[in-house]
C-alpha cells in the first residue's frame, strides 16, 4: 500500500505543532520544615527557559494532626496563572477557596485532614525566561470537638425525664 503524499505533509504538520506547544512540566516533593510554633513550610519555583503551556504539581505531606493549610504563589514578568488545585495525591480533589490572577495565587482548603499526602497543581503559560516562586504553610490544629448526633441527643433527653420521673415520683 502506497501512502500519498498529503499523508506525509499531514504528518509533518502535526509535529510541528506538537513541537510547537513547548511545556515545562514538572513534579516536586516539597519538604516541610518546621516553623515558629506548630507551623510547616516549603518553597517551590519554576524557571522557564522555553516559551508554552506547563502543569505544575507539588507535592507535599501537612502536619500530622488536622491542619490549617495555605498556599501563595507570585510570577515574575512572563508567566500567567490560570489555575490552581488541590487533591489527595492521585486521589479525590479537594474543594479551595482560591484567587488566582495572572502574576498572583492565594489559596487554602475549605476543610482538609493532617497527616496526609497532597498534590497541589499550577497551571498557566510561561514565556522564556520566566519564571515563579510560592509557598506551602501547614499549621497545626486541634481537631473539631465532636457533635453528638439526634439520637444521643434524644438517648439524653429521655434519660433525663425518667430521672426527673424518678425523684417526682419519691417526694
């Protein structure tokens, strides 16, 4: 079978236009160090030695016990934000309450668990030398106290009544 020769151009083009679409994506495990008090931080950055699209993800594990966790990024000249999300790493997303601008990210999960394993993905475009830098703070919690639920409330409630039946009951 002879293959035509739009074929080959066909072919040609379709590779210049992956070719074209140069990303600069990358996966980091960011390091946690111990701050003042019970807060963690790390850094992150990017560099771009060539223009396109990039995703990036950084990875990192908050505090151990529940945790209040933030995120900021900045670009130089050269890079635009697009997005930014967070997920348990290779897992369920997770909801944010988050700005994005085209030079700025800030962001923090609505309710988020310690002890765990985050993936947090930047996505936007970067012309040639650009380049951005963020942070990840995890601070320390106590857990929620726990709320008893309708029938331990009505478990209460009735116990209640017939202790009061009880001594109503003795006088």
């Amino acid at each position: 079978m002879k293959k035509s020769p739009i074929f080959g151009l066909c072919s040609l083009a379709l590779s210049f236009c992956l070719l074209g679409s140069a990303s600069a994506d990358q996966t980091v495990f960011v390091p946690l160090g111990l701050g003042t008090g019970l807060t963690q931080s790390g850094s992150f950055s990017d560099n771009f030695s060539t223009a396109g699209s990039f995703v990036d993800d950084y990875i990192y594990a908050n505090a151990p016990s529940f945790s209040l966790d933030s995120y900021a990024a900045h670009a130089t000249a050269g890079v635009s934000f697009q997005s930014v999300t967070l997920s348990v790493y290779w897992g369920d997303p997770v909801d944010l309450n988050s700005s994005v601008s085209s030079s700025n990210i800030t962001a923090s999960p609505k309710a988020i668990l310690g002890g765990a394993i985050y993936m947090l993905e930047i996505k936007g475009t970067a012309a040639a030398g650009g380049s951005y830098t963020g942070t990840i703070n995890s601070l320390a919690t106590d857990p929620p106290a726990p709320v008893p639920e309708p029938s331990s409330w009505a478990l209460m409630l009735a116990g209640l009544a017939l202790t009061c039946a009880q001594l109503r009951r003795k006088n």
